[in-house]
C-alpha cells in the first residue's frame, strides 16, 4: 500500500520559453488526483528497467536531500530547485520535449499490503494501515521515497461547445498542448531515492545537448554511479547460462528455465540476487561448467549481488517460455524445470528434443 505525503506539479513551456512553478502542493485528499500519483509512482518504482546508483562525494541535490530530510528545507522549495535545475537542463537540448515535472514523498508500506487487502480497499484499508503503525510491538518495515518524474505532455484535440453571432449553435474543435501521460503510460525520466539509506533507482534517455550526448538525470541532476538495471543483469545472466549449457552439451533450455528459477526464489526471500549463486545452483553437478559460469561473469564485470523487487522478478523469472522450430508454444513455472515429475526434456541420438509434460489433472483452453 502507498501512502502519499507531498506531491506537487511544475509546468514546463520550452515553446514559449517560460515556466509555471507551483506554490502549492497538489490536494492529495481529491481521490481522481490522489489515484493520478499514486499509479506513476507504482509504476516507476516497479519497473524492471530502473538503473541503480550511489550519489558521488559533492552533489548538490544529494545534500538538498539530506536538509530536506532534516528538515532544513521544505518540499516546496526542494521540489523548485528540481525543477529549477531541470528547465535549465532540458531548454539547451536539442529535441525538446513538452514536458511537466511532478515531485512525490511518498511510503511504501510493505508487509501492510496484506493486512489492507484482508480489509477491503479505499478507507477502510488506510484506517487499518494507520491502526496497526499505532499499535504497540508493529514491526514498521514501511519506506519513504522521494521521486521526480518528467510526464511528456501530448497533443489532442477535443469538442468546443459555442454559437457564433447570431446564436447559433456553432461547435469547433479545440487543440489541447497540456495533456498529461496516463498513468499506464510508460515514462522515460525519472529518479527514486530511498529517504532512509540514499539509494537511487533512475531510468532516463539520450538527450543531445550541441554536439555532446548526455542523461540528464543521472549526469547532472543526481551525479551519481549507474549501475545496470535488474532487467539488465537478469538477461546477462541468462545469457550467459546458455551459452556454457550450449558449449557443454547440455539443455539449454532447461538451464535457463532454472535459473529464473534460482533468481525468482531468492528475490522472493532477500529482494536480490547474486549472479554467482545462480551459476552454482543451475550447475551444482557441473564443476567444469560451475567454472565457466563463474568466468563469464567476470568478464561481463558483473554485481556481486543486484536489487530485485517480488514484483519484478515474478515478471522476469516466474515463467520460462520457450517455442519450437514447428510453432508449438509453451510456458511453463520456471521452477519445473529441474523437475520431471512436471516436465521432462530428452534428446535422441540425432539430436531431436521431446518435451514430456506429466502429472496434469486438467486441461483448459486459452
């Protein structure tokens, strides 16, 4: 469950060149607004493309933060020095973009999710989210989050209702420049950081400034460290699983079938993985293939270990999915894999693959 404790909206016009920074913060109590925020930071705080870092020694914004935190410096003022600093940015670029700029403190809190979801939703939720932070002996695992995001504004038309003269029943139509993202929609700028130990998560583009090419974000706003993101290491990684299966003889798909599997498990119990870990349990039997694996990844300069979401990792490694050269298709838990009472994959002497599926109670059709 999130709970949203400060947003507010800057407007950017680079056509015009002028700006529109917010005074007030945005009345989070309305519900079409309060759901409007919290959808983008779910999103953006979910995505399995968020980058990693660490704020380098000297950065501006990382010691705005930490007087924010100690409340040196309000959220208006910090959320106008983001914006300050980003109109300044983007207006030099090249392929300008429309854009606002929203800036969220927002909590997660956690492990409250169930107990939310075993009251119902809306404000029954929320009442007993809040009764239970009160209790005596509640473990708070809750977490707060600081966020900006750029939302790209788009083009669309829309029905305007007049009469002309005479009056006339006259309707045109309108051309609206303020049409904010919907909430689904994906964005590409962003920036999270963890309020308790400073840790970002970011994802932003290319953007052209002159001749140089450079992330705003990241190069300028947080300076800090990037750091691949979990999508990133997870396909390397996978990778790299197949490509020692391959060279050794072995399944390829059932080694990178296990592998999501071993990245799924240990993201469900710690929120991370270790690539190495993934090697030697995929290739527990294997010494000369455990090895391989294990020089691959120091060669790919891989993290020792990488923050993996629940969430995300059930979208990355839950299922394998695998089609053959005849256009069947099947999906399957990636946790079967190693498996055969599930499923089964053998090999002929002329190198043709079977695939047994076992122990099924029910069929349905999709």
């Amino acid at each position: 469950m999130m709970r949203i404790s400060h947003a507010i909206l800057h407007a950017f016009d680079f056509e015009s060149g002028s700006y529109y920074f917010s005074e007030r913060e945005l009345d989070v109590s309305e519900r079409a607004t309060k759901s409007y925020v919290q959808r983008h930071m779910r999103k953006i705080s979910s995505s399995a493309d968020n980058q990693h870092g660490s704020f380098s020694e000297g950065s501006g914004f990382a010691d705005a933060l930490h007087g924010y935190v100690a409340g040196q410096i309000g959220f208006v003022e910090i959320s106008e020095q983001v914006a300050q600093y980003l109109w300044e940015e983007l207006r030099r670029c090249d392929d300008l973009e429309e854009c606002d700029l929203l800036v969220c403190d927002f909590t997660d809190t956690k492990d409250m999710k169930v107990r939310a979801e075993q009251a119902g939703s809306g404000a029954v939720a929320e009442a007993m989210v809040e009764a239970a932070q009160d209790a005596d002996g509640f473990d708070d695992l809750s977490q707060e989050f600081f966020a900006a995001v750029l939302l790209p504004r788009k083009q669309a038309f829309v029905h305007e209702l007049g009469s002309d003269a005479t009056g006339a029943a006259a309707n045109g139509i309108l051309r609206q420049d303020s049409t904010l993202p919907n909430p689904t929609q994906k964005v590409d700028s962003y920036v999270i950081v963890d309020l308790a130990d400073f840790s970002i998560d970011f994802h932003d583009k290319v953007r052209t400034v002159g001749t140089e090419e450079r992330r705003v974000i990241p190069d300028g706003l947080l300076q800090c460290s990037v750091e691949a993101s979990s999508r990133e290491v997870v396909e390397t990684v996978e990778k790299i699983v197949a490509d020692v299966a391959a060279e050794y003889g072995a399944n390829v798909t059932e080694a990178v079938a296990q592998a999501k599997a071993v990245v799924a498990s240990s993201a469900d119990r710690e929120e991370s993985f270790a690539p190495e870990e993934v090697g030697r349990e995929v290739f527990e039997d294997r010494p000369e293939m455990r090895e391989r694996f294990e020089e691959a990844a120091r060669e790919r300069d891989l993290p020792e270990e990488v923050p993996v979401k629940r969430g995300v990792a059930n979208r990355l490694a839950k299922n394998h999915k695998i089609k053959t050269d005849t256009g069947i298709e099947i999906t399957f838990p990636s946790q079967y894999a190693a498996d055969s009472n599930y499923i089964e994959f053998t090999t002929d002497s002329e190198g043709y693959v079977s695939i047994v599926i076992k122990n099924v109670g029910k069929i349905e059709n999709k």
